[in-house]
C-alpha cells in the first residue's frame, strides 16, 4: 500500500537547504578529487551544527526521546574521556589537532541532532525524501550511462581486474569510496517506493544494486546480493504487517553475507602483517598500556594520528610495515573499532557501543510502523555496523548523510505521532 501525501504549495527553505547540504556530503568525496579545500567543509558543517543544536535545545526548548538524551550524554562522556587520555598519555598535546578530531569522532552524531532540531510537518519531510530520491536518481542513470560507455568504448576510467573483470567507480579514483556511495543511495530510493511502488523505481533499485556491485568490492557485492534477499523476504514473504524482525530469519541472509567476505575477512584479521591485523592487535595494546581511559585523541587510527604520524605507530614497529608506514599510510586511519579502542580505553569503547545502540534503538523505534522506513533504516544500519569492521565508517565524512537521512525519516514519523513523548 501506498503512503499519500499532501504536496506543500511552495518549497520550504528549510526543505531545500536540508536537500542540498544532504545531496552536498553524498557527492563530498567526489567534489573533493578535484577540489581539495572542500574536505574542509564536514568540519565546518559539524560546528555550526553543534552552534544551532545547542541553541535550538536551550532556546527552542528541544524535546529528546531518553534514549537521545542519554546518547548525547554519553557523547559527551567520550570526548572528556579522550581529552582526559591526552592529559594522562601525554601523547597529543595540540589543541587544534584534539579539536580536530573531536570533530572527526562525532561529526555524525552531531549531524543527527541537527537534524532532528527542525521543526517541520509531515508534508515538508515527505518532500525532502522524494525531493532526495528524484536527484539521486537522476544521479544512478548518469552513473548507468558512464558505466555503459565504460566498459563499451574503454575510457580509461575502469580500475583494476577483479574475478577477471575490471572494476567500475564512475570518475572516482577509489572504487571503494565509490561503493559507499549506495550506503545511503540504496535505502532512500527503497524508502521513496512509499510513494508509489512503480516499476520504474525499481528498476532505477535493480540498476544502482548492478553499479554498486561492479565496484567489485567483495563487501559491495555482499551487500548488494544481501539486499535483494533481504528485500525478497522483508516485502514478498513475511506477513503484510510491519513486524519486529526476529533475528533467527535473517540467520541465511547473515550466512549469504558471511560466505561472501569470508575471503576478505581471512586476510584482513588473520595475517600477522597485514595492515588491519596489526591495527586491531595493537589497539588492543594500546587499551591496556593506557588503560582504562586510552591514549587520547590523535594518537591511534585517526586521521590525525595518520597525517601527522602518531609515536605510537613508531613504537609498534610500524614503520616497515606497507600501507601503515611513515611512506604509504594509506590504511593507518582505515578501520573504525581499533581507533575507538586504542584511543577512549575501555570506558570509552563502552560509551561509543551504548551511543549507537540507543540510537539504532531509537530510529527503528521511530519508523518500525512504516514498512519502507523500517526496511531501509535496518539496511543503513547493516551497512556500516558491518562497515564498521573493516572501514573508518562512522568516523568519514561519506555517512553524515546517513545519518541525515536517519534523522529525516525519524523526524517524518515523530510529525505524524506523539509517541516520542513516551519512549
């Protein structure tokens, strides 16, 4: 069944800025191949989120849910606890860096609460979410037709060969940052079928699900064959009704999922060498040399302690090691559970845990009665917690429009219900 709405008779300013800044940070990483300085604007973006967030709850009066309020508490408790690691480590003693990546850990937490500061009825956020899909949709047929091209007439702009076949990223140098695109590309245009379930949104789905795979990540592929099954079950096999999803059917769907980037997952965490392996452990050490609080901001897994090569790294013997050396650092800021553990100890590990859970608490608490929403907010969610594992994920720039898109849809439902009052 579809969700009517009724059309607002002009386009709300809010709704657009909204659409825009959104559709801004979805194209962030491709904006910034080729305009460096724009890397700049997620943090600049996050403290003026923090400045209106702070004035719209202390002087619009804000309403939080419990669960968002003990969330923002325990954001809050993380930050003095890495400030506290810096104090005690005495590893990271630059201010403009421990800000820095202040900003870096909660930037999409904070983009959350910005958004659910707007006040705006249900007819304003039905548009943003078709506004959002008809652009990103326009957006997967320009990638469609470059991925035609591509492969037909040799552009150049193919990467390297994988399964024996050369992998796709549209005109992004990183296939990867490419397959993150579709983390938030996939669940709106599943939550615009709310609108009308018409043939040609699905296909448009059917179409990014084929250029999302083609980046020819085994976690994009993964991903993309788990949606459809997911999807298949979700809407064709289970009831009608919108229900709570009992973990025991997705077991084959996790399965699909597992065998898939069993591969991966092997070569990652189980190879002494091996970039991620090494992270993960020596997080682990870090933990406990500096426990319970960590060694600070700055000093493990961040961006900062890449860029500006934390003495830790030297002291793990690092420097040898490909892709975590002082040379090639490419992966020294690339998985997001070691950063969190090295970095807030084991206090602030716990914190971090309790803050996405209340908020995954929280969102699907919010849409668990519109079927779309329900579906889409559980892929977002799938998506990075298992990103999570071998990525930066919650920590990049390329998921505050996620979680933008999170607190749309929670927004959309709290406009049309009174039961946040009571949650």
């Amino acid at each position: 069944m579809d969700y009517e709405i009724k059309k607002a008779n002009t386009l709300n300013v809010k709704l657009l800025l909204i659409a825009i800044i959104t559709t801004f940070f979805v194209l962030e990483r491709l904006i910034v191949e080729h305009i460096s300085f724009a890397g700049y604007f997620d943090e600049l973006f996050t403290i003026l989120c923090c400045g209106t967030s702070i004035y719209v709850a202390f002087c619009q009066n804000q309403k939080f849910t419990r669960s968002e309020m003990v969330a923002l508490i325990f954001t809050v408790l993380v930050i003095v606890i890495g400030l506290m690691g810096n104090v005690i480590s005495g590893l990271m003693n630059n201010p403009f860096l421990i800000i820095v990546d202040i900003i870096s850990t909660v930037k999409i937490i904070i983009a959350y609460y910005w958004i659910i500061g707007f006040k705006m009825p249900k007819e304003d956020w039905d548009e943003a979410i078709r506004l959002l899909a008809k652009w990103m949709r326009a957006f997967v047929i320009i990638m469609f037709i470059v991925w035609v091209l591509a492969y037909a007439m040799d552009l150049g702009i193919l990467g390297e060969v994988r399964h024996g076949i050369k992998s796709y990223s549209f005109i992004m140098s990183s296939p990867g940052n490419y397959s993150k695109l579709f983390y938030f590309i996939v669940p709106l245009l599943t939550a615009d079928l709310m609108y009308g379930n018409t043939l040609y949104k699905k296909i448009i789905i059917a179409i990014a699900l084929v250029l999302w795979a083609f980046s020819l990540r085994s976690r994009a592929i993964a991903f993309a064959v788990c949606y459809v099954a997911f999807a298949f079950w979700f809407f064709y096999m289970k009831d009608k009704r919108v229900k709570k999803i009992n973990v025991l059917y997705l077991m084959p769907i996790a399965v699909v999922g597992l065998v898939l980037g069993w591969e991966q997952l092997v070569f990652y965490f189980t190879t002494d060498t091996q970039a991620r392996s090494m992270l993960l452990r020596y997080s682990i050490v870090t933990m406990k040399d500096y426990f319970p609080l960590g060694s600070g901001f700055g000093t493990y897994g961040s961006d900062i302690a890449k860029t500006h090569y934390s003495v830790l790294y030297e002291k793990y013997g690092f420097l040898d090691v490909y892709g975590i050396g002082k040379v090639h650092t490419d992966y020294l800021n690339d998985n997001y559970w070691p950063m969190i553990i090295g970095q807030f100890g084991v206090i602030g590990t716990v914190l971090v845990v309790g803050v996405l859970f209340l908020l995954y608490k929280r969102m699907i608490n919010a849409v668990i009665k519109n079927k779309y929403l329900y579906f889409s907010t559980l892929c977002m969610m799938g998506f990075l917690v298992v990103s999570s594992i071998a990525s930066k994920s919650y920590s990049e720039f390329s998921m505050i429009p996620v979680f933008l898109l999170h607190g749309i849809f929670v927004q959309r439902e709290k406009s049309n219900s009174d039961f946040y009052l009571k949650e």
